[in-house]
C-alpha cells in the first residue's frame, strides 16, 4: 500500500488545533462518511477532518473482485479467528494511517489532539493503530467492528495504548459485523487486556473504553449513536 493515501480533507472553520482520521469500510470511499463529517463540522469548530480512500485490493470473500479496502477478508463469520487474518495487508495500513497522524504531527498539532476513528474495516485498522502506536493519540473510534489478529494482540500492544480513551459503537442487529464479535473483543481489551471501562452513565474518562450498543440498528450507524460520540469527542478533545 502506498504510504500516502489519497483523502478527503475538511478544514476547520476556526484555528486548527486538532485532527480527526476517520477510515471507510469495505467497498466504500472517503465520501460514505462526508455527511457525517459534516454534521459534527458545526460542534467542533478547530478540528480538521481527513477521510482517506482504501486503494482497490483483491477481495477474497466477493471473489477476487477488487474494491477499496483496508485489507483482504476471507469470511465474516469467524472474525474473532485471526488465523483468517490478513496480517500484512493489516499492518501496510496501519502503516499508512501513521504517516496521515505524522503529516499533521509535522504540521503542529499534538498527538494528544489526534483522534483516529473508522467503520467496520476502517474500525478494525483504527483499534489496530490505537493498540499498536506508540503514539499519545487523543482517542480511537470504533463503529461496528472488532479486534483483529486477536492471536497475537497482546503481544503487539504498546503498553501505553490502555492509556488512549475508546468510543465503541456497535448495532444489535448487525448482519455483517455481528454483535457478539464486538462483544468479544471488548471483553478482550477490559477483562483480557486490562482496558479500564467507562463506568455506565459516564460520557468519557481518561482512559477508558466506552462500549454502546444500539437495538433495531443494523450495519450502519444512527443518530443516536452520533450524538453520544459528539458528545465524547468533545470531552476527548477537552
């Protein structure tokens, strides 16, 4: 994967002093995620958005058939099995979302007002960085999604990342990305890997994974579920 992944960009409309990196799922662009980009433009003045485009890949569960997507997937019913896991298609765009968090490094803004997000396939590359960087990222945003390579995540996660507070969003009713593959893997980061928990009624804490799940949604997000990660962001990027 090239290191430099082409991007939507929306400039802040004050003084920018932080960033928001937030990756597409599979088969999707940068553009899926523009709306949603846009309505919380409004509540956080000073962030600049950047919504990266996967290159097109070989997708083994469609086929063969190239799309965009952050790395190749061979099922969706055994996501908490890494030995299906593309590990180096994985690891190429974690690698990439770095250099995205090093370009706004060198352009000023502190690690710790970075906050690295996705959905679905974007999800597991943003829990992946956050597990993985040595970074002091501001947050990591997880939507509908799971813990990859959970064969060896313990082994790969910077001691310092369960200091990064986590939004976890995921729909009850979720058809692609089943919700107990993201009950698993929050049961894998708080009780296995010593994630402190955001206690229930809490909108944030530092650290802390917050874990909301949402009925009668499926694959896709809510508004519900957008107004609980403003209202996080904001205190993520107090």
């Amino acid at each position: 994967m090239a290191s430099s992944l082409k991007h939507l960009k929306i400039a802040p409309k004050d003084a920018h002093t932080a960033t928001v990196i937030f990756l597409h799922g599979l088969g999707d662009s940068g553009h899926g995620w523009l709306p949603v980009a846009k309505m919380l433009w409004h509540a956080f003045p000073n962030v600049k958005w950047i919504l990266p485009h996967a290159p097109a890949i070989p997708i083994t569960i469609n086929g063969g058939m190239r799309m965009p997507g952050w790395f190749d997937l061979a099922t969706l019913d055994k996501l908490t099995d890494s030995i299906h896991d593309d590990e180096k298609g994985m690891m190429a765009s974690v690698k990439a979302v770095d250099a995205l968090i090093q370009a706004e490094v060198d352009a000023g803004v502190p690690e710790e007002k970075i906050i690295v997000g996705g959905f679905s396939q974007g999800g597991a590359i943003s829990i992946l960085t956050g597990l993985t960087t040595k970074r002091k990222l501001g947050g990591i945003i997880s939507l509908s999604t799971w813990v990859p390579l959970n064969h060896k995540i313990k082994e790969l996660t910077n001691p310092s990342a369960r200091d990064i507070p986590v939004f976890w969003g995921h729909g009850r009713d979720d058809p692609v990305v089943h919700y107990e593959f993201g009950e698993r893997s929050v049961d894998l980061l708080t009780r296995q890997m010593g994630f402190p928990v955001v206690p229930a009624g809490q909108t944030f804490t530092r650290p802390g994974l917050r874990f909301e799940s949402y009925r009668n949604m499926g694959h896709s997000s809510s508004p519900e579920e957008i107004e609980h990660l403003k209202a996080w962001m904001k205190e993520a990027l107090n």
